[in-house]
C-alpha cells in the first residue's frame, strides 16, 4: 500500500476521517489505498489493496485483455459499486488525476438516503414530542389557574368582608402565594410559545410614558414596602406616542424590575430610557435598570440567561423564582430586534441594559411636552448618599446610621398594626445593617428578626427596645 506517497500527514488525516469512500488507483486499475470508510463498506478490509477496480464494478470497467479503462471511469458520475458479499449499492462518484495515479471519490447513495430519511422521521418525531409539550403544558397550566383564581377570589371576599389581625396577616400571605404562583403559570405558558417559535410580537399604537408609568406603579408597592428609592429619567425627545407591542415592553420592564425589588435590601432602584437611533419612521430605545442589590460575580453571568437557571440553588432557597424570567426577557428582547447587557459586581449591584426598535406614529404629532407630564414619578431624591454603597454597610458610619434609623422607624410601624411580613423584611435588613457592628449589637438584632419571624409583638418589642439601647450606647442611634 502506497500510502507513503500520499501528499503529507493532513491529507491522510482528511482521507481516513472522510464520510465518502476513497479510492487510489494506478492506470492499470490496481488498488493502491482504500480509505476506512472503504475498506468498511466494501468488506475487504486491508485486503482491498490486493485488488483491481473493476472487481468494484463488474459491468462498467470489464475489459478483458484491454487496457484498463480510466477515461470511461473519469466519465461515470453514478454506478453501482459491489461489495465482497456480492451485494451492491448505488454511488454518486467523481475520478481526478493524482500525478501518475488516479484518486476515485465516491458517495453511498443507499446510506445518505437513509440518513435523510433518519432526519426526516426525528424531525417529525421531534415536532409532535413539541405539540404533545405544548398541549400538555397548555392543559395544566389552564388547570392550575383555576384553582389559584378560585382560592385567590374567595380570600378576597373574606378580606373584604372584614378581617383583622392574624388572620388578614394568613389572607395577604395567600393573596400574595396566588400573585406567585400566577407569575409562574404565565411564564411557564410564555417560555413554551417561545420554544415552539409561536409567539408574535404585535405592532399597535400605544403611550409610551404611560407604558413605563404603569410598569413603576405595579412594583411600586413592593418599592415602598422594603424602604428603597426609586428614579425614573426619560429623555423628553422620545414620542409620547410609539407603535410597538405594549404588553410585551411592559412585561420586560417588570421582570427587571422585579428582579432589582427582590435582590436590593438597601438603597435605590433606577430607570433610564434615551433615544439612541431615528431614521424615518423607525425609532431605537435604550433602556437601562439599575439598582443597589446583592449583585452577582463575573463567572455567575454565563448562567444568568438560559432557561430554568439560577446563579446558584441559594437564590431560589432565599428568593424563589423559576429562573425562567430572564430568559423570556432575552427573547422578548431579541424579537424586537434587540440585546440586552448585564454590568454587575457581587454585593454592588447590578445593571442591565436592553435596546428595543418600535416605529413612530403616523396619526399623531410628535411632542416633547408628554416627558414633562411625566415628571411627578421622577422623585429628584438625594441619591448621593448611595455612590459609595459600602458606607451604608460600614457599621458607624453617618450612612450607616442614617439607613438604620430608617430601617428602625419603619419597622415599629410594621409592629404597631402587626405587618409581620414587611417587619421581617425591616428586621432582616437591620441585621444586615450592624453585621460589622459590635456582639452585643448583633445578637439583639438576630433576636428581634427570629422573634419578629414568629410574629411575636410583645418579645418583638422587647427585643427592638434592647436593640435601640444598644445602638444609643454604641452610635448615638436614636
């Protein structure tokens, strides 16, 4: 076998990897090299270099005591190539010079149909496992709902009806378990749409600011409910109104904003929106969401995207959630032309930044006075206090004390009229504040949390009275 003459190690590598047969051949049709393929398919092995090509094809290349006949070999495109058995299969082949020999490269014809029609059958085999999915999904999805509206619409009538005390404190509990678990119904049904490639972006006129103003106002209480700040700054030169599908952009906006609510314990919560690109009726938005939350490290980042994931099982523990949200947002964002960024360091916070393209519209002036009618949301609060973060977390610090005192007279609202689940959030994020602090400083803090957990008031009190004490012996708190 004269593989030695073949031209360098690569050209050998290419032929034995190939997925056609290859064949070497002198000009009296001996058998110089068989790639593996060959020797495989043919059933000779090894010994196929002791043979002639027209053993390979009887019919066309018999030729008896005449020269052996390459030039009709170099015309054939398709034959019938025969194995050892003396079975035969069909070839689509081509025949080159290769210096004094010849090269013959041939496709089993047999094996890629069969292929294709592997292809075919898992294609098909693929779609109905993704209708039987979808169909499943839709089922359950329809069946959870109704009994999470009916047990959402009979809490209501009870705390309509007038409940108080403990007992509207279980009902709020099972309203919000109901919002929950709505959420993840919809995300469930959405992130199937979208894998099935049935989701369509709509294209209606609608009030961009009004968009944003009703995207702040659905988190606005949960806002208010952990103590955060929020800021929202439209650049006025965006249209009042845009053409573009309004749900979709708002369901973007909150799941970022709800993501900035459930990671942030202290600080603020912004939004940014600037025009980037116009160009006739076509108009680019950016948008950024930033915030002041636990963020996340640079290795943590590749999973924060992709379907059922989280950035570590500790985050679902302590924060919930599917892990679907910011993967339906990624394809939200995609589907209007868009990407998004995220910019986030772990315990600083975290940025994420997205574009969108809409179109203007055609039935209406555009106006710049519409930012202005949205100025009442813009809190122009001091944000200063937050450009160094570390400072509200330095135990003693005027930040510090200022963010604890905060955290302070919050929660003993929240203990007055038994808000136990909005006092566990105060209290936690106390515990968080004096971290840094001195033993005894932190040991009333982690009382007052667990007994704030078991929504006990008057070892609830006790325990921020000695808290108060021993930040007053300590800071100076109030």
């Amino acid at each position: 076998m004269e593989q030695d003459a073949l031209q360098g190690e690569d050209v050998c590598r290419f032929m034995e990897a190939s997925l056609e047969i290859i064949l070497k051949f002198d000009n009296q049709g001996r058998i110089l090299y068989g790639n593996a393929l060959a020797q495989e398919d043919l059933g000779y092995g090894e010994k196929l270099t002791q043979l002639k090509l027209d053993v390979l094809f009887p019919g066309e290349l018999h030729h008896e005591n005449e020269d052996f006949p390459v030039e009709t070999l170099e015309k054939m495109k398709e034959g019938m190539m025969y194995r050892k058995n003396g079975t035969c299969f069909p070839v689509r082949m081509t025949t080159v010079r290769n210096g004094e020999n010849y090269l013959l490269f041939a496709i089993n014809v047999a094996k890629r149909i069969e292929t294709e029609r592997k292809l075919v059958r898992m294609k098909e085999e693929m779609e109905e496992t993704i209708k039987v999915r979808n169909e499943f999904v839709a089922n359950v999805t329809h069946e959870l709902r109704t009994p999470v509206n009916g047990i959402r619409g009979h809490v209501t009538n009870l705390l309509e009806a007038g409940v108080t005390g403990e007992v509207k404190s279980t009902l709020d509990i099972i309203i919000r378990c109901c919002e929950n678990m709505s959420a993840i119904i919809n995300n469930i049904l959405d992130f199937s749409k979208l894998e099935a490639g049935k989701f369509v972006i709509e294209q209606k006129e609608f009030n961009f600011y009004e968009m944003v103003n009703h995207a702040v106002e659905t988190n606005i209480t949960a806002i208010n409910a952990k103590g955060l700040r929020i800021m929202v700054n439209i650049d006025k030169s965006i249209p009042e109104y845009l053409v573009g599908d309004q749900l979709r952009l708002t369901q973007i906006l909150n799941n970022l904003l709800s993501n900035a609510v459930k990671f942030t314990s202290v600080g603020y919560i912004n939004i940014e929106v600037t025009k980037t690109v116009q160009f006739d009726d076509e108009i680019e938005l950016f948008f950024v969401v930033s915030d002041t939350g636990i963020g996340i490290s640079p290795e943590e980042k590749d999973k924060l995207f992709k379907s059922f994931s989280q950035v570590d099982a500790s985050i679902t523990r302590k924060y919930g959630g599917t892990g679907l949200g910011l993967s339906i947002t990624k394809q939200l964002i995609e589907l209007m032309h868009g990407t998004i960024h995220l910019d986030s360091e772990k315990g600083k916070g975290s940025s994420f930044s997205f574009s969108v393209r809409m179109h203007l519209s055609q039935n209406r002036e555009e106006g710049v006075k519409a930012g202005e009618r949205f100025e009442f949301i813009n809190q122009n609060q001091d944000m200063s206090q937050y450009d160094d973060l570390e400072k509200i977390f330095l135990y003693g610090t005027q930040e510090n004390q200022q963010e604890i005192t905060s955290k302070m007279e919050k929660l003993i609202i929240c203990l007055e009229v038994e808000a136990w689940d909005k006092a566990e959030a105060f209290a936690h994020n106390i515990k968080e504040l004096v971290e840094q602090g001195p033993r005894e400083v932190k040991k009333s803090a982690f009382r007052m949390e667990m007994n704030v957990r078991k929504a006990n008031y008057e070892k609830s009190m006790e325990q921020y009275n000695n808290l108060k004490s021993a930040l007053m012996e300590n800071i100076g708190g109030k």
